[in-house]
C-alpha cells in the first residue's frame, strides 16, 4: 500500500468514525462507498468488519446501560429470518438495482422523519421483528442492513441517548456475526486484520471526537442530524449502485 492511498483510507477512516462515535452508525456505508473507488470489495468488507467490531466494543461501555436488550432481542430474531431471504434476492436480483431502490426508499423515510413525524407509542414485538426483518434482507441482499435499524430506533420515543446506545449493540452483534460468517468463508486473513490494526488509530480518534459532539448536541438538534446523515449516506449509495450498473 503506497503513502497516498494509505493517507485516503486513513481520512476516510478518520470521518466515518467521528460519524459513528456521534450517531452510532454509519461507519460502514461510508468506508465501502468511498473505499470501492480504490480498492476491489475482498479487501474493503473484511477491515472494515474487523473495524466495525473494535468500534463498538470502544463504544459499547459508556452506552451500555441505555441499551434496549429487549427490543434488539426481537429485533435480532427479525435478523435470522430476513437473512436467508437477502441472501435468496442476492442471487436472484442485481445487487447495483436493490442498491439504487433501498437508497431511494431510505432517503425518503429520513426525509418525512426530519420533518417532526415520530412514532408516539413504543413499537411493539411485531413492529421490532419486522424491522429486524427488513434489515436481514437488505444486509443479505445489499450489505445495508443499519438503515432500517436507524430508522426505527430514531422514530421512537425512546430518546437520542437510548436509540444511539442500541444501536452501537446492535451493530457489533451484527457485525459479530457477519465477521464470523466472512472467517468460516475463508475470506477474512491475516492481511485483513493487519491493515485493520493500523487504522485503529484514526477510527479511535474519530470515534472520539464524535462522541464529544454527541454529549455537547441537545437531542432535537441530534435527532435532525442523524436524520440528515442518513440521507447524505442513502445518496452516496445511490450514486455507488448507479456507478455499478454503468459499469
């Protein structure tokens, strides 16, 4: 790896973890949108499982007590259903057209919710499943499982502080599992993990910095953010599947 292409990973790096230490996600959609320029995909998704991991695990202490264990519970079981039937829409759907509808549908909910639209009651087990549902499929058939996650913990009256804490557990018992999977495939090596540990650095001072503007930021003001992140990932999406089927 030559110094300039190590400098772009490391500053891609270094903002999609100030993104994830602020929001508690986004981390991934912003490393493969970016790194895929550079880089084939066997060398992008495995660091940045590695990364994902080791991002929630430095996250996950200072939020753990504002986790909803019960709803990611449901939500996690959503997980294993809607799996298989992503993995089924991978090898039977064009992954660049499932990018490019997701997005467009993502965009539009983080638009109708930035303006004040929320959930007033707490969702309940089937609204969870299903959600969790969604999320396998798009994460099987696309790897963008979080917005649905996103969305629905946002969406609720459960608060920035518990949205955000639930999400940095959510994600790391994905990403456990996706790492896993990726490790038995035989497509994780000790390559993977060495260039993970070298940007270990620029993703901790992000995750740093980002969670410092998350204590300073009210939670409408948050919640509006998040919302507009969200959207500004759901475009750079669209703009890599778009690119793909050009391709």
């Amino acid at each position: 790896m030559d110094a300039p292409l190590a400098l772009f990973i490391a500053f891609t790096i270094l903002v999609a973890g100030c993104v994830r230490g602020y929001g508690g996600f986004g981390f991934s959609m912003i490393t493969v949108a970016a790194l895929s320029l550079v880089l084939p995909p066997e060398r992008i998704v495995p660091m940045i499982l590695i990364l994902e991991v080791g991002a929630s695990l430095l996250l996950l202490p200072g939020a753990w007590s504002s986790v909803n264990w019960l709803a990611l519970a449901w939500m996690l079981l959503g997980v294993g259903i809607g799996t298989p039937l992503g993995v089924w829409l991978l090898g039977n759907v064009s992954p660049a057209c499932m990018k490019t509808s997701v997005a467009a549908i993502i965009f539009a909910l983080a638009f109708i919710l930035r303006k004040d639209v929320v959930v007033r009651r707490r969702p309940g087990r089937v609204q969870t499943v299903l959600t969790g549902t969604a999320s396998g499929i798009l994460n099987g058939a696309a790897a963008i499982g979080g917005p649905p996650a996103v969305l629905f913990f946002f969406s609720s009256p459960a608060g920035a502080t518990v949205s955000r804490a639930s999400l940095i557990a959510y994600f790391l018992l994905t990403d456990i599992l996706a790492a896993g999977t990726c490790l038995a495939a035989g497509l994780m090596t000790v390559d993977h993990a060495r260039q993970a540990l070298l940007m270990l650095v620029p993703m901790a001072v992000g995750l740093l910095a980002g969670q410092r503007m998350f204590h300073r930021t009210s939670e409408t003001v948050f919640r509006k953010r998040v919302l507009l992140c969200l959207m500004g990932l759901s475009v750079l999406t669209l703009i890599k599947a778009l690119w793909e089927m050009a391709s």
